[in-house]
C-alpha cells in the first residue's frame, strides 16, 4: 500500500507492517529509535540493507508508544496519538476551497504528497520534501521559494538515535554577493559551500567517480534553490547532516553492502586560515603572494592570517593569478553577469577599493564578474576544479 485515501486509517497498534508502505525505495514507518519510549512516522529506504532513515515528520513531538493512526482528516493529513484526540504532526494545510477527494501517495523518490485523487493538473497540495530533515535526496531542493517565503534547508538529529532537531543547519544564505551555502551551530559559521561557479558549489561533497549525477542551481524570480539527479535508478544517493556537524554524501551502488561515503575536509572548516591565506592540505595555511602573516606562523593559532606587505597605490597595481581555488566569502562581493573577465578586470583596477576578482560563472571561459572589497576570508585551494582567483597586489613588494 503506497496511498492512503480519506476513508483509511493506518493504525500502529494493529501490526508493525501497517505502516510500511512498499514502494520502489522507500517505505513509510513508524519505529522506536532507542530504548526511551519514543515513536515516529518516517521514511525510510526498504532495498537497502542497513536501515537508514530519510525523513521523520513527528521529530519534535514523538508519540509515546507504539499505538498511533495516521488518517486524512478534513484536508490535512494527521497523525493521532493513543485516544485519537491529541494531533501530534500535521500538514497543517489552510486551503478551504478542495473541492476534489484528497489522497496521501509515497512516491518511488521518496516524497511523501498529499493530491486530489483525480491527479487534478492544479499539482501536489503538499508535500514532504517541502520540509526536509537531515536529508536532501535526489529531486528535493535546497533553497529559498520566493512565492511562499519558505526556507528549506537540513538540520541535523539530536544525536545517533533522537531525531528531534540538534544543534547543526545547513541552509542557502540568499543575502550575500552570491548565494552560498552555510552549515552552522547553531549561529556559528563551520563551512561555507562557496557561491554557484555554473556547474557546482565547490565545497558540497560529491563523489568524482559517479558520472551519471547532475547538479541544478535555480535564481529567478520564483525561487533561489538546489537539488541533484541521478540517471541510474538503481544507485542510491543522499546528502546528509550529521548529528556531529559533519556533511556527508553517501552513495549506495548494488551490490554492495552499504554507503560509501564522502566528507568534506580540513580545509573546508570556515576561514580557517583567516583573512588573506589560504589552506591546502599539504602545506595547511599560506598567504598570498605579496603578504606577510601577521606573526610568524604559530602552528597552534593558524587563523591569524595575513596583511600586505606594500599597501596597494591605486595605480600600476597588478594582479595575482591562483588557480583551482574555494572563491572567497561573497559577504563583500558585488556581482555583475553582463560583462566578461577583462571588464571585470578594468573595473577592479579603476576602484581603489577594490581587492580581488574572478569570473561568476567557469563555463565558456569564464563570464560574469565578481569583485570583492576588503580582506579575502575562507579561501583554499584544490587538485581539481575550483576557480581563477585574481588577487591584487602592489606593482613592487
């Protein structure tokens, strides 16, 4: 059974198996993560073979025990506890006008929606992957809609067996430069993903070897979002914020008996070198050319970061080429799409302030301008990918 119909109740207290749904990846379930009395309606994948959850609804408010209905009540869909009274999860809709029979459907992708039953072409009424958890899968999106308002982004458990709402976030930053990605604790910065570059955000982890998945970014009027794809049906994939603050992707390739996984790293941590430095994993922290750290690198303090060593003169200042590089923080950046790399160039050189800048977009050469003013924070460098990073030094020094 993957729908459930106005007239329909899953109930808990009959038998376990009445609250999973068997459909092509996912199931829909009720469990007890530890030994505290605590119930959930959530999703899981039913091939793979650890059990591995990827979405709760009830996650702050677990029913306390194992005896629940999940039923469509006026237009909503609920979840009841023991005396039927009290509602502890809803989809709290506020549509009056549904004229149609509404119905819940799991989808193969793992959406958990409420419809009409006729398949009304007015779209889904509701839907899980609206409200995201700790996962982001394949065809679910990041991000901000600017019709509704609404904000996805992940927010990890609590810890490994309470998935109420913990301490991490990973969310789309819309109010800098260039959107970017940032996972916090709480309102401390841990890792930035790096703006938009037209085929990735740098810093979300991704798996090199796995050919057959597409990124897709969206800026437009309607929404600021991101998702990803996969073409084989048959692998397994999901992006996921760890109870530890971690970010992980794992992949699920069959035959194989579990997820492999894939981090970011060291250098990934927010502006661990400080201002005007950048970290590779093989010599750590460095400054750019044309900078001095500000003490000698004390290797217990690698944030210190650097200053100029010759301040900039605003005329016949020159321009340092780094390639394969995390862009820095956009907090202080302007972008223009309209102008190529050398009237970016030109326009960095006719503004004293100006201090670094590199192109919006890597495809076709590079196109779009960024320009950034102050000091550079959060920069690393990569084996692969990354940007041409242009940073402005003094003609001699």
């Amino acid at each position: 059974m993957s729908t459930l119909c106005r007239l329909q109740n899953l109930l808990q207290s009959q038998a376990t198996e009445n609250l999973f749904l068997p459909v092509e990846s996912s199931s829909l379930l009720s469990s007890n993560f530890s030994a505290l009395s605590r119930w959930y309606l959530g999703i899981w994948y039913k091939k793979v073979f650890h059990k591995t959850y990827a979405w709760v609804a009830n996650r702050d408010n677990p029913l306390s025990n194992s005896i629940g209905t999940l039923k469509i009540s006026g237009n909503n869909l609920v979840l009841l506890g023991q005396s039927n009274k009290t509602v502890l999860w809803s989809t709290n809709l506020t549509r009056e006008n549904i004229s149609s029979p509404v119905v819940a459907e799991l989808l193969p992708n793992g959406n958990f929606v409420m419809r009409y039953s006729n398949n009304s072409p007015s779209g889904l009424l509701w839907q899980s992957f609206d409200f995201p958890t700790d996962t982001l899968l394949p065809e679910m999106k990041l991000g901000y809609d600017r019709k509704t308002g609404r904000s996805r982004f992940l927010t990890s458990w609590r810890s490994f067996d309470d998935p109420s709402s913990g301490d991490f976030t990973y969310k789309l930053d819309t109010r800098r430069g260039l959107p970017e990605f940032f996972l916090k604790k709480n309102d401390l910065e841990m890792e930035r993903s790096g703006p938009w570059n037209g085929i990735e955000f740098s810093c979300i982890p991704k798996d090199q070897e796995l050919n057959n998945m597409a990124y897709n970014y969206t800026e437009n009027r309607e929404e600021v979002t991101y998702t990803f794809l996969i073409a084989n049906q048959s692998i397994y994939s999901r992006l996921t914020i760890h109870d530890s603050g971690n970010l992980y992707l794992f992949t699920w390739i069959p035959p194989s008996w579990g997820w492999t996984a894939f981090s970011t790293d060291y250098c990934d941590y927010y502006n661990r070198c400080g201002p005007n430095a950048f970290c590779d994993l093989i010599t750590l922290c460095n400054c750019f050319e044309g900078f001095d750290s500000r003490w000698q690198w004390d290797w217990t303090e690698r944030s210190n970061g650097c200053v100029r060593r010759t301040l900039l003169s605003c005329r016949g200042d020159r321009f340092l080429r780094l390639k394969k590089m995390k862009l820095p923080d956009t907090k202080m950046a302007t972008v223009d799409r309209k102008i190529d790399l050398k009237k970016c160039e030109e326009r960095c050189l006719s503004d004293c302030t100006c201090t670094s800048f590199a192109a919006a977009d890597v495809r076709n050469g590079g196109t779009g301008c960024l320009i950034w003013s102050g000091d550079l924070n959060d920069t690393r460098s990569y084996s692969i990918g990354g940007h041409d990073l242009y940073v402005r030094v003094a003609a001699v020094g």
